[in-house]
C-alpha cells in the first residue's frame, strides 16, 4: 500500500462504539480510535492511491450509520518507530 | 501496554521532517504521521498508564523543537482490523 | 477508583437542574456542577479504566435527557489540596 | 464555603505538572485535574463570595508561572453524587 | 442584592423587541439593551445567590419566546461611577 | 443623554481591579463589570451621539493600562424594569 | 439623517439577487452589494436615530425572504472621499 | 469605474479616526466607516477592474499606519436605492 | 475571459464524485478537485466580469444536488508558472 | 504527473505580489491566484507521490518571503472541463 490518511470522525454519541467496530472491519481501515476531546473516532486508513482512498472514506465508511462530520488528513509521510514495529512479529497486543 | 494517545500537532513549517524524525523514535510513539490539512503531525502514543502518556508527551515529546501547538486525544478504546493485522508478523511494507 | 475525567456539557436550556440531578446519581459521576458561560453542566467522572469512563459518559450519561453536546477531558493526573480533603472526614458542606 | 467555580486552564507545556502542584497548594483550591484535549489544566475553587473567587483566580493563582489563558466557570449550583461523599470520610484513593 | 449577572442574548430577529420588552418585566431583570453586533440583547441581573440566577436566567427569562442562545457572565464585582449614579436620586431619562 | 453602549473588553489578568475602577470613573461610563467567562470586563457607556461613544471608548478608555481587546455593542434602544429603577431614589444597595 | 449602519448579511444562496433587489428599494436602505465572501450581501442603511436603525433592519429588512443571517456594524462616523464625492453634485447630507 | 469592494478593516484602537482619514484620501476609496462591533473600519473602494482593486488596498490603503488585519469582498454587483440617489443629481455610474 | 473565481465548497459526503461531476461540465468552470481536509471541492471558474461569476457560481452551480456551503475567492490576479503552460499544447496528462 | 494539491495561503500583506511572482516559477507549481477574502493566495501544485508535494510546500514553497500561513487541501482526484482544456493547445489567455 501506498497512501496513508488519518480520518477526524465526530459521531453520534450512542452509536459510537457500535460505529468503531463496522469501521475497523472495512478494507482499507487499518485502525480505529474512540477518543475523548475534539472528535469522537480516529481512523487509520491505507490504500494505493488518493483516489482510492476517496472511495473507502466517502463511499465505504459513510454507509456506515452514525457520522456526523468527518475531516481527512492524507500523509505524506510515515516515520515509524523502529524498535516499536520490530516486535510485531511477535504478537504484541495492546 | 494499556493506554493510547492520538496526538494532533501544528509544528513550524521548516522542521516539520526533522521533528517527525525525533518523535518517532521517541520511547512509547508508534507511529508519526505527516500530513496535510489543519495540523502537520499525527503521532500515536502508548503507555502503562494516563499518567504516564502525559510524561511521554507534555516532557519527552516537547524536548524536540518546532511543536508549536498540540493537542492530545487520549482513547478510550482501540478498534483493529485483524485482516490487517494478522499480516503484520510477515512484514508489511508502506 | 484509576482513572478521572472532566466532562464539559451544553444542555437543553429547560433542563438543565434535572438532567444535573439525574446525571449526578449515574455510578461513576462524582459531581455535576451547573455553571455560567460557554458550557452548562461540568461533571466529573471517575473509573477503573479509560474503557470504562466511554461506558459512563457515552452510553450511561447520554440516556439522560438534554445533553446537547459533551467533551471530555481525560485527566493524566490528579492534584488535591491537602488542607482541604484533610477536612472531608470531619463533613464539609458548600 | 458558599461559591464554586471550575476554572479552565492553558498552561505552558513544559511547566503543567509544576503549575499544577502549586496551583493545588493555593487556599480555596481543592483539586487541579491535568488533562488531554483543548485545556491542560482544570482547577475547583471553593470561596465565600464571588468576589473572593475573582482574587483567588485572578491575583493569587495567576501569580503562579505558566499559564497562558484560562476560562472561569461560575458554578450556579453543585450536585454531588451521595454514595460517592459517604465513603469519603472513610479514606478514598485516586 | 448580592450577586449581579450579564446575559448575553441571541434572539429571534422577529421578536427581539417584544423578547426585551418581555425579559424586563421579570423579576430580578433591571435593564435589558438591544443592540448591534454579535449579539441581539444584553440583560443585567440581579439576585440574592448565584443559584437565584439559575432560576432566573434558565427558568424564568427562557420562558419568554425568542431566545435561541445565551451566556452568563456572573460579575466577581460591580464598579460603579459615582458622579452618575448620584444623580440618580433626582430622575434620569435616556 | 441619548445613546448607549455595552462594551465587552478583554484585560490583562493581573489588572483587571485596577482597570475597571479606572474605566468607572471616566466620563460617560456609568458602570463596569468584572465578570467570569469569556470576557474579562463589561463596561456601560452613555452619549449623546454614536460619535461621541468612538471619543470615550476608543480615546479615553483605551488611555488606561490593561485593554488587550474590545467589542462594542450600540445601543438601538434600552428596557428598563420600571420596578427596580422606581426604586433608585431611595438608595439601593448592591 | 444622522446615523448609519453597515449590515453584513448570509443569504440563501438562490435567493440573493431577488433579496438584493427588494432590500435595496426599502426605505433607509441606500446601496446593497452582493459579495464573494464570508457574507453574500453587504447593506448600507441610514436613519435619523440608532432606534430608527432597529426597525429598519429588524423589521423592514427581515420581511424580505432569504435572510438566514445578520450583523449589523453601527457606523460612529462616516469619513468621505471628497473628491469622489465633489462630482455628486449638490450636496448630500449624511 | 467597473469594480466595487467592501473592505472589512481591524484597526490599532488608537490610530482609527487618524486612519479612517487617511484611507478616506486615497484615490479609489469613495467611503470609510468607522463601526462598533467585530470590524473597526469599512471602506468602499471603486475601480476599473479587480487587478487595480489589489493594488489599491493591498499597497496604498495598507502604506497607512494601523492597519491591524483585513479582509475583501469584492462585490459582484451593486444595487442603489434609485430614491436615495435620485437626489445625487447628474448621475454616477458604477 | 477576464475574471477568475476559487470557490470552496463543501458537498453532502455521499454526493461528492457525483456533484465534482457536474459542476466540472458547467460553462464557466474550468477544473474541479475533490480535496481533502475542511473542504470537499474547490472549483476554478472564469467568466468575463464579476457579475458573470455571480451567475455561474450563486445559479448554475448551486442547481447542482449536494452543495452545503460555500465561499467563493474571486481573484486579483492570476500567476502562471511558464513552464509549466508551455507544455500544455502537447498535451499534458494528470 | 499523478497528485494535485491546492495550497490555501496567507501572506504579508505587503508581499502578496512578489510573493505569488516566487511561488509561480517553483517546479511542481502551476498556478497561483492572489484573492480577495479569507486567503491571500491559492495554489495549484502537482507532484509524482504525497511526498514530493510535501518537499515542494513545506520546504521549496516556504523558502520565499512572506507566507504566514498555509493549508494544503491534498486532491483525491481532478475533474476537468474538456470543453476549456480541449482549447488549451490552441494559445488560452485570461
């Protein structure tokens, strides 16, 4: 994969929970969030080009019930944390 | 680990690749991401504890110069997709 | 009790001494306090863990009627005025 | 004590948990809460009269070093949780 | 009285005259301004605590048709010019 | 007099009791309010044109230390409670 | 006429030309611009006094269908260029 | 002349009348308004086409000391009150 | 042509592709780019005068479904990177 | 060519000109549009990946004096009017 954005979600409040897990099980959703503060889900979002990420977010994840205002951030960029990822192999769980 | 934090980041302009640099290999961050919009940085960040994501972020984090502005989104919950994850101990490229 | 949360809330105009009431009997909140200016309710929450404070605010919270709108603000810290909880024992009123 | 106000607190990053222990050593501040989100700090303050708040908040805690702006909350009323303040004089820990 | 209050008012652009003329009468409502700007009406409250207030401000003023937002600003103190107020006593028009 | 405005100031935090008592005794300001909120002060001017107002709010107020910001609200017309000003000429006490 | 306000104004979008129209031919009101912009239309309105102001824009103005939004910027004194305003010919009086 | 902008001014408090005076001189600026509210000045400035317009505001109005901020609508079209006009005698076209 | 226009839109999410569409076949508009970020769409349009613009963006364009909100930029001038441009007769593909 | 961004830009006021002059013959930018309202200036910029628009904005567009402040809105995809771009080979003057 090629392309990286990490999506500002405010949702409706009783749905929130419910939300997140329909989010996290779509292609192309790598992560999702429920937060405290300024937004209610934040979502990692992977794809191969820009263009295809408009699919996932506009189309995929807005069928989904419960968003009620979204703000997308495209990386350009992703600097990982070396030591971090190298234990993934393991199994880390958080 | 048991706690995340998404840490949303207005950064100078001149520094931004610099700073995502230094915060990425900053003990307890995840993973940095530059990005377009409203901040230029998207770190995640975890720790033992709420107490500790503070030490991590308002010490460690703000040692680095160019953080203009920060604000942190501490979740209450995270959401993964396994499809994705399961592929991690194989090495994932992005 | 581990973790502590601030939750700033608009609420409807005509309900805000009985959702105070209602919202200040929900396990978990400790206090609500009516105010003037920018928000109208602030309640503070606490719990095991940050799961458990999504739970409290976002399902336990929100079924009281006239809640608006709610931000919460996870707490990495607590810092208590020993003079004044020294005294709580002894029955404090305000 | 008869008047209460939560007061919403900007501080400079590399200097909350300082501003907080001393803004919680202040007399008429019974707890200073640092948090993730739009503020980074919150303070209860406890007085006899409104004007008793006004030099608590603005004379004697903004004598401390850090804060950028703060945001006073004049409580109208306060609802205390009864289950949680009975226990209270039974030693509680946070 | 004890405790004075600013309400800053939006009202309904078709019933602001008759809102002021409404708010004026209450009880605990000195002098209601319409007026230009960000905002349609400024009320000046007077009562004996800040839960008074509440009363008046959340109960008895919405009751009346028209607001659509408002904010308190509760005074710490009241600076009054003398040579103004002196002549009081003896009838002042405006 | 015949025009009347409701200016809404934002003050330096460690001046604002000496500023209000120096904006109440400036001539056609009848009355300042320190305030808890989003505004620091709240001053009521009267004149006898709009122009006259720009001479008091933006020359002489702005003379004395501590204004970081204002807004200023005209007047298109005042309600007074009759009741309350009825009452005036016998001496009132806030 | 004595006083003059400057009227910033968000309009239904398929209804600013006919809006602008019909406000421009309301007595008081004396030229209308419709903007690119934060605000569709700006409208210029005089009147002998501030109260005048109110019934003209609160009223008249609020009749005409497609106002969704308002701020009215009461003018303190109008400085004229008077060499524009040299080849108006026989002298207007504002 | 064929173009017309209204331009939204924020103004050091102490320099509007000396300001407004000045810009009211430029060539192209038929009007300058000093206002109570969110602006402290707007000017309407004409000119042959839009290009011409930058050059008015953003180099000659902006060599004026004072000028704090501000911003520019340019107007799509004018619409004149003909019975205010009328009176404007030998006839001006925008 | 003669005038040119940025106009910022945001769209109804599940409309975008749909809307960029047909607003990129109006006569007037030159390029639409679906964006991420705090708009949906911003769309370059030219016209002959700014009144043309008024007609393509307040008429045309708003016929079109799924239009929020919008706020148009009209330009001062137009900087092209020679470069660029030079290429465009031989077809240049994006 | 496969990414576009547009570039929403706030300048030194004083700049504007020569400053859109130094944007528009950096390589990977096509057009700059000084404008009226909210923005300063708008670019266009094209690149192969995310990452290259980030080299070309953040470090190559931000070396010229006088940006402020930007926001770059990445696009997802561009829809252009094949009636204007058909006329593109054939010597487009605006």
């Amino acid at each position: 994969m090629s392309v990286t954005a990490v999506v500002l979600i405010k949702a409706r409040t009783d749905q929130i929970n419910e939300l997140a897990q329909v989010l996290s099980n779509i292609h192309g959703v790598t992560d999702v969030y429920s937060v405290a503060g300024r937004y209610d889900l934040v979502a990692i979002v992977q794809a191969q080009r820009n263009e295809d990420l408009a699919q996932i977010i506009s189309v995929d994840m807005h069928k989904a019930a419960g968003i009620v205002d979204s703000e997308t951030l495209i990386a350009f960029r992703t600097f990982r944390n070396d030591d971090v990822h190298a234990g993934f192999a393991l199994g880390q769980n958080d």
